[in-house]
C-alpha cells in the first residue's frame, strides 16, 4: 500500500488521525502532504481540526485529520 492508501484506509476505519498517529502507524513523517493529496488530486472531504495542549507550561497545538465522507462532488 501507498502511504496516501494508508491514511484512507486508517480515516475510513477510525475516523480521524493525527501527525503523531501516522508517523507511529505507519511511519509517515508528512501527513499533511499525504491529507493534500487525497483532498486535492482525490476529492475526499477531510477538516482540519487545531487541537491545543499545554506541556510543560509551554502551550502548543496540532492537527487532528477527520473524515467527513468519500469523494466530494
């Protein structure tokens, strides 16, 4: 499988996942490219969702991918 195969296969079954996710999974290190591309060259419909968190008195945020459906249009 592709790592873009991965991703969708991994949104249909659980419906979201995130950078942290991927890279433990499947050992993708760039999942916002692979999100690209099944939302732009694939049509499918996937929000971003910015998640906060605070570590160590240090505040951060990350994205978490969700699926919303198969192709768009």
């Amino acid at each position: 499988m592709t790592d873009n195969e991965f991703v969708l296969a991994h949104l249909q079954k659980w419906g979201s996942i995130t950078p942290k996710e991927a890279y433990a999974r499947y050992g993708i290190m760039r999942l916002s490219a692979r999100i690209w591309d099944l939302r732009h060259k694939y049509g499918h419909d996937i929000q971003s969702v910015p998640v906060g968190f605070t570590k160590d008195g240090r505040h951060g945020y990350f994205t978490r991918y969700v699926w919303r459906g198969d192709s768009v249009g």
